[in-house]
RNA sequence: GCUCGAGUGGUGGAAUUGGUAGACACGUUGGACUUAAAAUCCAAUGGCCAUUGUGGCCGUGCGGGUUCAAGUCCCGCCUCGAGUACCA
C-alpha cells in the first residue's frame, strides 16, 4: 500500500468537520489556552505559501496543548473591511460586500485544505453588522469617557460635568486637547448646551477636532502615522500632504505612560517592544514660557534640556501656528507669508528630501527670557514640527546641532555656556560629561545638578514646570471610505451627537457610487437614505430633512483597525446578540495565551489594540489590562523572483550564464512558475504567458535558458507568488506543514524554495513504510528493545523541549532522525510506533490520524496524552550522590537511559574533552543537577 | 544619524548556551536495482596536505583579549537586514 495522501487527507478533513472535532466549549474542567492567529484581510489574490507560515506554527501549538490536556481556543476569522475591495468597487460597480464574500470562500478553502484545527463556530469577519455593532458600541463608550490623570483610568463624562459644575476645568487633571481654554464653574454654568457639548469634545476620549491631518489625494482619504512610510502612502505609495480637517481622533496620547510601563508584564518579542516604545517616545524635560515682548501672551516651549536655558540665542516657532501670524511684525509680514505658503505646498516627500538645507525667517518680534530678561529674537523654521510638543523650540545653538547649524546660517549669536569645550565647529550634545558655564545660578553644576536645580526655579518662578513629553500622537479615526464601519454619531447644529447601543448597529447605507460626492464628501454622502430622525431613532432620506427632528448622520467611517482592536474577544462568545462578549466567556478565557503574526503591525494593531484593552479594563468591562501573555512574530517568506535579460534595443534574451557578454542589458521579471528548481527557464511557456514574448529570440547556453533570481515581499506585481494549492495538490498539506515549519525557525524571514521539499516528502513516506512493507501491515506485538525505547524517548524529549520553545525546525529533524533510527533497527514495534505516531500528529495530523485508526483506536487521537519520558529513576539515581560544590570546571554527560554510577564516572574520566589540566584530579564530591541535561560539576 | 537584529560548507540551517563545529535536509558525485527512465536503497561530500597505513594542518565576517576550552563571553572594526527619522 502507498502513501495516498489524497485520500488520506480529504478522508480526515472530512472527519473533523463532520464530527466537530475541534469544537471549543466554554465550560470545562481543562485548563484553558487560547492561541491566535493575526486573522487575514481576504484579497483577492489568494493565500500564497508565505500566509499560512503562522497559521502552521499554532496550529501546532494547539493541537500540542490539546494533546496535554488543555482547553484549547483555536478561532480565525477574516479582518474584512479594507480598501482594495472598496476599489474594486469603484472600478467594477461590484458590491464590496460581494467581492468579500468570494474571497472569503476561497480563503476558507485554502485554510481547510491545510488541515488547521479551527473551531469555524467561533468564526467572525469583522464587517458583518454583528460584529460591527460592538465596533460601535466600543466607540460610544470611548465618546462617553474621559481621562483623568488623578486616578490613572478613564472615568464617565458625567463626573467631568459634574466637575464642571462645581469648579470648572482650571484644577482639572485630565488628558485634554491642546490649546483647550480654561473657565470657571460660573461661566460653565452660562453656556449654552451646544457651548457645553463643543467643550465636552475636548476631552472624550474620542474626539472631533480640526487638526492637521495627512492627506493623501491619489487615496481620497486621510491615514494615520503608522498607515505612512517614508513620507509616502503604506499602500500604493502615493505622496502625504498635510491639510487641516475635521476629524474624529483617539486620545491615545491619554494612555501613552500605561502603554509603556505595561511592555514589562508582557511576554513580547524584545524588538517589538523597544519599536513600541519608541514610537511612544517618552522624554522627560520641562515647559518653560517665554513672555512675548509688546504681548499678553506667552510662548511655550518643550525642552529636555532646561539646564541649557542662559544658552538660548533665539526661539524657533513651526510656520503653521496660528501664534505665528499673530506676533508677526508688519516689517516682516510679506516675508513670513510667503515662507508660510512656500511650506504648506510642500509633500512630506519633499520636506523629508531636503531635511539638510536650512530655512527660516524672522519674525521681528522677540521674548523676554525668563531669568535674564534679555529679548531673544523670534524666527520661524520648518525644522520645528507643529504636531510635536508645542511647536515652539527656545534653541539652544551650543547645545543642540539644529540650532547650531540654523544659527550659522542666518549668522543669529551662539553664546557657549559649556566650560572648557569649544563650540567652534559643532554643538556639544553631550549630557555626561559637561560643567555649566555662563549661567547665574547653574554656573558650575553639572547636567544633573542643574536639571533639577532649574526646574525648581521654573516652577518658583511661574515661568515653568517639569514635564513628559510623548511623541505618540492621537490616532486619526477617520476615513474618508465606503467600506468601513460608520461612525455612530448625528449632528445637531453641527455638534456631534452620539446614538445609543439600542440604535446598534448602524448599517452601511447603500450607494450608488463609491466615489466622494461632488462637493467633496466621503462617499457615503452618495446614500439617499442616511440622516437621523430623533424621535423614531430609525434611518431615514436624507433628502427630506426636518431641522426639528431629523439630522444629518456622519459620513466619515472607522479606519481598518477599529474591529481588530477587540476581535479576540469575540472569538470567546462570537454569536452573543446581547453583549460584544458574555462574563461567563471572559471569565473563563480571560486573555490570550499565545498570539501570533508579523512584526509590521507593531505600531499600528498592536499598539492601538492596548490602548482599547486598557480602556475596557478601566470600564471593567475585561478582567485584564494586557489581552496576550505571549506573542511570537513569524518570519515573512519571501519569494524568488525570476529575471531574464533583454539586450537593448530588441527582442532578444539571453541566458543569465551569457550576460557577460551583453552590455546595457534590461532585466525582465518572468513568472517563478515558468522555471524550474535548476533556474531553467520553460520558454514555451513563456511564449504563452504573455503576448510580448510570442515571437522573442531566446540565446540557449549548452543547451539550457537560465533566469537569474532575487529575493523579494512576495507578490503579485512581481510574479513571484507560490500558491500553496499546488503543493497540497502534489505532496499534501502534511508535506506542506512540515516543510514550511523545516524551512527555518519561525521568527526569521526566508526565502521560499521548493527544492528542499522532497526531503519532507521521502520522509513521511518512509514514516508510512514502518507500517506497511509493499501491500502489508507489519506492525508487531514485540516488547521494544532497549535501544528502540532509547530512540523513542530521545525524540519525545527532544520534540517536547522543541515545541515548548517554538523550535519546530528542530523538531521536524528530530522525526527524521528517529525515523531513520527506527528503519535501521527495523522496528515495526506497536507500542514504538503508537506513541510515535502521536508525537508527529500536531505536525502531520491527516497521517497520524490514518495510522492511529489503523492501529485500532476508535477515538480521534486529537486528545490522546502526548507521551511523556519516564525520568523518575534518573531522579533516584542522582540523589545517591554527595552534593558540594568548588572550583569551576564542568562537565557536561549526555544522560541516557540506562546510565548507571560506574557510567558516569568512566564517561567523565574518558571523555576526551578532559585534558591534561584534569587528568588525575578527578572530584571527590559532585553536585548533579538535573536539567536537559545532566550537568556534572566539580 | 539613532535603536535593534544577524554574519557558520555549494544551499536552507544544527550546535544541549563556554565542552568533539557543520546535526538534519537539499544539491552534487559514485554505486546497486532496471532494457531504460522514474522511484528506492547504499556510500562519499568544509578546505588544504598526506596517503602503503594510522593521519596532519587550517577553518564559524575581520583584528585583538579572557579561558584548560570560544561559533558562543569581552574590546575594536567591516558587511548585511529591520524599524525610525529635523522629536527640541
């Protein structure tokens, strides 16, 4: 009998389904795990090879941790709002709803082919109006709250009006937008209510304001910090503008200290918490506020370095503050104003491509400094950003090489207050090693000694405080789309008006275009229907609106990471219709045990799905404040693009062996699949695949075409895509499963080569010939041997440790290892191959299906006891010996099996390692640790 | 520029965390079986030298150091990758 992985797969997929063998249940005795997957956006190109690698990896994980007795949660679901098939739709007029369908059945069949484990019950996509009504519903929440930096936690906005009443929002500590005016209980109390409301906005955690935003024209949206890449758009790469724009945010900023001090509890890959923390950006310094000479109005300005305050030469405003025209000299206006507009026209692009040349303009007014009371010139710079701190700079040429370099080139007066360094060529940044000099009463203090003597000054002074700063900014909510989860929010004279949970969810109307209107507003201002009436609390025609009753709904909707930030809890009660997830569910889930998927999302998903843990924790609507104890990032598989070279001017290619001889040659990217694993190039087919190459001229080298290759992302545009169905086709998705996992350790990037899979191939097959010799089972009832039971144990050790610790290359070498072992012994042995077969099903779970029912067992064998190594007699062994410790030397004993006292001590005098410095000295008292490894030192 | 991470055969990668470097697999070469091919099995496979025989020397990006012992630890370089970027 042959290995028919066909039918052996089909057969066992079939089997799953049927008897839902992978059903979680929300109430057990077991220990609970929940592994998740990052769920994919469903595109319509497929899963390549690359998609499934973390899919694989907990798959494992999960089949092992029911193997060990465990609960397990296993979901996935589809992350299905997203722009390409919004632009789909613009092109074809296809409903993005229908394109989502489609590819969401094909995904499914692709996941299904791979053997995964899903519990499918728990299913979510995260545009289905079931889902996104807790989407919804999260936001209100978020509307309806504010933070207080008091108590550390969001608190309803009805203590803060509360608070209001009493003493309006001057001793207010809570997180509110910038620039936010202070007032009294009394004039609280003289507001109107849209006054009231417009206030309110200021500090709900999620907010409409006019900000400047990045504007991206070719998209026709706005995109978040994360959403942009070195000044250009994360999809399509188009150029970012900054435009100002009413917009929803999320106060983030609120939870910006939470965020990072809570990396510490967390079982995070080490890189991607220090990229976290970084694009948080904690810096501890001082405001300080410098009084506008001629104004009532002061200038505040961010510092880490207050004690470099007597080196301040002049200030440097960001050209878009509004303070900029207001101070503005008549002399200088017409000089301002055009460096103002020269500004704005400019792309991020732009303004990152020339970050070396120096611009400016002064201002004609000046400040007063806070201690000498010397005027101090005011200029205007584009190296000073306006969303970062407060705008303003008070610059430090000695101390700080913008400013030196700014000073420089305006020739503005650097004044050196260092002692004993010269600043004749460029500032001194250095914090460790420097005397202040030239300073009043911080003159001889060193860095330290003068940050908090001069912060005390500050704060005595009035003109000052020591302060954090953050460079995380609050997240851009709004996007300018059709397919994305509407915001659920009215307006009543222009002030947002929120709806409540029993109006959820507010469906996407439907839109005869997917285009912004005319008049420039988001798509769903295409919708006939789409306007609030406040009595029937029902949709109702925009067309027809009655200013008492009725009112326009909002036309922006959520970005693409609202729903992932709270889909896993779905996961644990995904068809509840009265709750995003019931008490019951939470209680017994809790969090995430282990979560996987890529790096890219480190700043966006990862760190916006926090933000909303944290905040649904301070409701104590979840049980903790971080959802994933432990995270792993897979790798991305590459692809190998394929080249063939053009000579100039024709239609003519030559072998990548012949390119010496061509000059000014054009590489051509070719479809991977049109070569083979020896880079030989299929030409017919080339001719075929596409028009241009029907009549080309191809030069042979001995006889052969080779292409050259490249390592690349995997996509379509590069023709390098590998589509995992062939595999499965070919060699099965056990073959698949393994191979991917063999390819490398998980975390690493690498390159996607088919060459090596027939190694995986053979292997499982001669792991079906321990059962089968030509047409017949040769499975016997034998006692193992010693040396059998040696190799199984060996590999159950070894494949344990390896699992626990994510290193499935390793285990997959392993199996091959006791395989071939277990050939040479020629072991057919029952018990051998039973406990064998168990260790290899989270791996190869349609085979060791097959050959578990074929050795008799009638229950599936996804929740028989992973077998264990029986070490108790090692135990007992090591405790005879004396324990003590001294000196350094160590030595290290592979301890197998049925290692007695004259072993080790004959293994630790013949070990060759132990050289002439030891011979002779063996110890008189040992100390053994049980370990891995048994570890002798003496 | 800053912050991480990585450099091991022809290739993907192992190495119990300081203990025989190159496991396992691919590829290559030779052999067996076959009319032949495929499949399968066996053997060799880091480099150099020596082979009548045991063998010897070098070798983990480069240069130093610690140690009886370094791919692994320390110092100084080089190269590549990722993230971030006028953050005051």
């Amino acid at each position: 009998m042959v290995y028919d992985f066909r039918k052996i797969e089909k057969k066992w997929r079939l089997y799953w389904a049927k008897n839902g063998t992978f059903r979680a249940d929300n109430i057990s005795s077991k220990p609970k795990y929940y592994v998740l997957d990052m769920f994919p956006y469903p595109s319509g190109s497929g899963l390549h090879v690359g998609h499934p690698l973390g899919y694989i990896a907990s798959d494992i994980i999960a089949r092992y941790k029911r193997h060990k007795n465990f609960n397990v949660l296993h979901p996935q679901g589809y992350d299905s709002f997203g722009l390409p098939a919004e632009q789909y739709a613009i092109q074809t007029g296809q409903h993005p709803y229908l394109t989502t369908q489609d590819n969401i059945t094909r995904y499914r069949d692709q996941l299904d082919q791979m053997g995964f484990s899903f519990d499918w019950k728990r299913e979510v996509r995260t545009s289905s109006p079931d889902f996104y009504k807790w989407t919804q519903w999260i936001f209100l929440l978020l509307f309806d709250h504010y933070y207080c930096n008091e108590s550390n936690k969001a608190l309803p906005i009805r203590d803060l009006i509360l608070f209001f009443e009493k003493e309006g929002n001057i001793n207010i500590n809570a997180a509110c937008s910038i620039g936010t005016k202070q007032f009294s209980a009394d004039q609280w109390h003289a507001f109107t209510q849209d006054e009231k409301d417009e206030m309110l906005l200021n500090y709900r955690l999620t907010y409409l304001s006019e900000s400047e935003v990045n504007w991206c024209s070719d998209l026709g949206t706005v995109l978040a910090n994360d959403e942009i890449i070195n000044g250009v758009s994360e999809r399509g790469g188009y150029p970012i503008m900054k435009k100002k724009m009413k917009q929803w945010s999320m106060r983030i900023g609120a939870y910006a200290e939470r965020l990072i001090t809570d990396l510490d509890k967390i079982d995070w890959p080490e890189p991607l918490k220090e990229m976290q923390r970084n694009w948080i950006g904690k810096s501890v310094g001082a405001k300080v506020f410098f009084q506008i000479e001629g104004y009532d109005h002061k200038i505040e300005v961010f510092t880490t370095r207050p004690d470099t305050i007597f080196g301040v030469t002049f200030m440097t405003l960001a050209p878009e503050l509004e303070l900029v025209r207001v101070i503005t000299h008549p002399d200088q206006k017409g000089e301002v104003d055009e460096y103002i507009k020269k500004t704005q026209s400019r792309t991020q692009r732009e303004r990152l491509a020339d970050v070396k040349k120096i611009t400016g303009v002064f201002t004609g007014s000046y400040v007063l400094h806070p201690f000498t009371g010397e005027r101090i010139p005011i200029w205007i710079g584009d190296y000073v950003l306006a969303d970062y701190g407060t705008g303003a700079v008070m610059a430090v040429p000695c101390g700080d090489q913008r400013d030196y370099d700014f000073a420089k080139h305006f020739n503005i007066r650097i004044k050196n207050i260092f002692k004993g360094i010269s600043i004749d060529k460029k500032a001194c940044t250095d914090k460790e090693n420097i005397i202040i000099d030239n300073s009043d009463f911080l003159t001889n203090l060193n860095h330290n000694e003068a940050m908090d003597k001069v912060i005390d000054a500050l704060e005595e002074s009035g003109s000052g405080t020591g302060t954090i700063n953050y460079r995380l900014r609050d997240a851009v909510f709004s996007r300018q789309r059709y397919w994305g989860e509407p915001i659920p929010i009215y307006y009543k004279n222009q002030i947002p008006q929120p709806l409540s949970l029993q109006d959820l969810p507010l469906k996407l109307p439907e839109v005869e275009k997917y285009l912004p209107t005319k008049e420039g507003s988001p798509p769903l201002g295409n919708a006939q229907k789409w306007a609030w009436n406040t009595k029937t609390r029902k949709v109702v025609q925009n067309k027809k609106i009655d200013q008492k009753t009725v009112f326009p709904l909002e036309l922006n909707t959520m970005p693409g990471w609202a729903g992932s930030s709270w889909y896993f809890y779905r996961y644990m009660d995904a068809q509840n219709p009265n709750s995003f997830v019931s008490k019951e569910a939470i209680d017994y889930w809790k969090d995430v045990d282990l979560y996987l998927g890529g790096s890219e999302h480190a700043t966006g998903h990862l760190l916006y799905s926090r933000f909303w843990q944290k905040f649904l924790f301070d409701l104590k609507l979840l049980p903790v404040e971080e959802y994933a104890k432990k995270l792993i990032n897979q790798g991305m598989i590459l692809g190998t693009s394929a080249f063939i070279y053009r000579t100039p001017k024709s239609n003519s290619y030559v072998s990548k062996d012949l390119l010496d001889s061509v000059e000014g040659f054009e590489a051509i990217r070719v479809d991977v699949n049109l070569v083979n694993s020896s880079d030989e190039l299929d030409i017919d087919g080339l001719r075929k695949w596409q028009k241009q190459f029907e009549f080309a001229d191809f030069k042979k080298h001995s006889g052969v075409f080779k292409v050259g290759r490249e390592v690349e992302k995997m996509s379509k545009s590069k023709y390098n895509v590998v589509n995992p169905d062939e595999i499965c086709h070919r060699y099965g998705a056990d073959t698949l499963r393994m191979y991917e996992m063999f390819l490398g350790p998980l975390e690493q990037a690498k390159p996607w080569n088919t060459a090596g899979i027939s190694g995986v191939y053979n292997f499982l097959r001669k792991y079906w010939r321990l059962f089968y010799k030509e047409n017949t089972w040769i499975v016997n009832d034998k006692e193992p041997s010693k040396k059998e039971l040696k190799v199984l144990h060996e590999t159950i050790k070894k494949v344990t440790i390896d699992i626990e610790n994510f290193s499935f290359n390793t285990c997959v070498s392993s199996f091959m290892i006791c395989v071939n072992e277990l050939t040479n012994l020629n072991c057919h042995s029952r018990e051998i191959l039973t406990q064998l077969t168990l260790l290899l099903s989270p791996f190869a779970p349609h085979l060791a299906e097959e050959i578990w029912e074929k050795l008799g067992n009638d229950n599936t064998l996804a929740y028989a006891p992973f077998p264990l190594v029986d070490e108790s007699h090692l135990i007992e062994k090591i405790k005879n010996y004396p324990i003590s410790f001294n000196g350094k030397m160590r030595f290290i004993i592979s301890l197998s099996l049925d290692l007695d006292e004259e072993s080790i001590k004959k293994a630790v005098l013949g070990d060759d390692r132990t050289n002439e410095y030891l011979k002779g000295k063996i110890p008189k008292k040992w100390i053994i640790i049980p370990n891995k490894i048994i570890n002798i030192v003496c």
